[in-house]
C-alpha cells in the first residue's frame, strides 16, 4: 500500500473518531426533543440515506443476496436489537446531563471487547491485558464502594455496544449493508412508535420550524458520515492501527461535558476514569507490542 493511501486511511479514521466524538453538540441542539422522538429520527433517516448510497453504489448486489437468507437477516434483527438500545441510552444520556457517564462507556468498551473475546470467542487474555481489564474492574469496584451507585449507564453503553460489535463479528456482513438491513427492520416498529406513541410538540413536522426539521433528519449525517469514514480507512489501515484512534471519541466528549458543559466531575469519579485511563494506556502499548512482534 502506497503513502498515500496510508495517509488517506489516517485522515479517514481522525474524521471517524472527531465526528463520533463531536456528535453530542450535534444531540444538544435538539435536546429540547424528546430522546425517543430523536431515535425514531434516527432510524428513519438514516435507513433512507444507506438506501439511496447503497443504490447508487455495487453493495446493492450484496444488499440483495443478504436479503435472501432468512437466516440472516433473523441475527441482523437481533443485532439491530442492540444497536438501537445503545443509540436511544446514548441520546438519553447527553441530554440529561450525562456525557461523562457516556464518555467512560466509551473508554470502558474496548476493554469489554477484551472481555467479551476471552468468554465467546476462545480467545486467551495476555498477561497485560488482564491486568488492564482488572484495573478497569477496580476502577468501577471504587465507584460502588465511594459513591454506593453503580456506573449503569456508562455498563449499558459499554456493554451494549460489545455485543452488537460481537454479533456482527460473527455474521461477516459488510458494515454498510449490515447497517442498512438493520435500519431497515427497525424502521417499521420506528414508524408505528411514531404514530402511535410520540405525543409532543415537535412530533408533527407539519409545525416545525424548518431548521429543526433539517436538524431531524440530519440524524442520519449524524449516524452514517462517521461510519462511512470508517469503513474508507479500515480499508486502508490494519484494524490494529484504527484501534488507536478510537480514544478520541470519549476524549472529546469528556472535554465536552468537563470543559463546555459544566457537568461536575467529582473526585470519585475522577478516581474511576483515573483506572480507566490507566487501563488503557497498558492495553494500548500491549497491543502495539503485540503487533511489533507480530510483524517481525
């Protein structure tokens, strides 16, 4: 592979991570929406936008084939399951004043993947990724003892999102139809909640103001850019090497909410994202060390 596309590859997976983690300025634009009236949003926009790429695009033939296997499309269903729960807790939570909650998730997740990998999928926990996963067990274990609360929705981002990630490691589906297939069976049980169960004063689009219409329906930019991004540099760079990227997301968005938002950062919880990135910071050399050896 040339430099160039290399260099390709980073700029894809930086825009992937920068979206991801500047999203949540996007969701509190439209806080004042109910977060079940901005999942149904989501899935109905972003399903139209996936059709219309996959169309114009030769995934529509493997779009096509995948919609023959009922077998398929039942895992598919239940991985939607799961993408749609993490979506709605994540909306949820940056528009409740919880993004540090969210953010942490997102640093706890890689760590679950580790976790998730080592108990269904037969791999073995090096050493130091063992420690890493125990550190970060430690660091939630000190957020019950201090604070007598445990961290659910950063456990229900975190862990929502390894099994979703788990059940497609399984199916070998292109992440783009695979996305597209799930928003597509999500959609209908979107449009029925939106009839039938959606009672504000922005669920009529009729009455809305024209930007936050635009806004609405920018949920599908929201969700599909970043992966589109994502799916350009994995193409271009080892999945190793786009793993390191990954901390940017909840980095930003532990700025955000610290820095921007006010939200208060006591010294407990500070204690826990301490353990975390500590964590991480192990995993991450572990993992470089790994692939060094790998390499040589």
């Amino acid at each position: 592979m040339t430099a160039q596309e290399q260099k390709l590859g980073v700029i894809n997976a930086l825009a992937a991570y920068l979206l991801w983690g500047l999203a949540p300025i996007y969701f509190k634009l439209i806080e004042h929406v109910p977060a079940d009236e901005i999942m149904v949003h989501r899935v109905i926009w972003s399903c139209l936008l996936l059709f219309s790429f996959v169309l114009i695009t030769p995934k529509w033939r493997i779009a096509s084939s995948l919609l023959k296997s009922p077998t398929v499309i039942g895992k598919l269903a239940l991985s939607a399951c799961f993408l749609s729960f993490n979506w709605f807790v994540f909306i949820w939570a940056v528009n409740n004043g919880h993004m540090l909650d969210a953010s942490l998730g997102y640093y706890i997740n890689p760590l679950i993947n580790v976790a998730f990998g080592m108990l269904f999928l037969g791999e073995k926990l090096r050493k130091w990724q063992g420690i890493a996963v125990s550190l970060a067990i430690m660091g939630v274990l000190i957020q019950i003892i201090t604070l007598g609360t445990l961290p659910i929705i950063s456990l229900t981002l975190a862990t929502s999102f390894a099994i979703y990630g788990l059940l497609r490691k399984k199916l070998h589906v292109d992440s783009i139809v695979g996305l597209l297939i799930e928003s597509f069976i999500m959609t209908p049980v979107a449009l029925c909640y939106w009839v039938l169960f959606v009672d504000s004063d922005t669920s009529n689009m009729i009455n809305n103001d024209v930007s936050l219409n635009l806004l609405l329906i920018a949920t599908s930019i929201v969700t599909t850019a970043p992966l589109l991004c994502f799916t350009a540099a994995a193409k271009r760079l080892t999945l190793s090497t786009i793993g390191f990227f990954q901390y940017i997301g909840p980095s930003i968005m532990f700025i955000l909410a610290t820095f921007y938002y006010q939200e208060q950062v006591n010294s407990e919880k500070l204690m826990t994202f301490a353990f975390i990135w500590v964590a991480l910071i192990i995993y991450c050399i572990d993992s470089y060390q790994s692939r060094q050896r790998q390499v040589t």
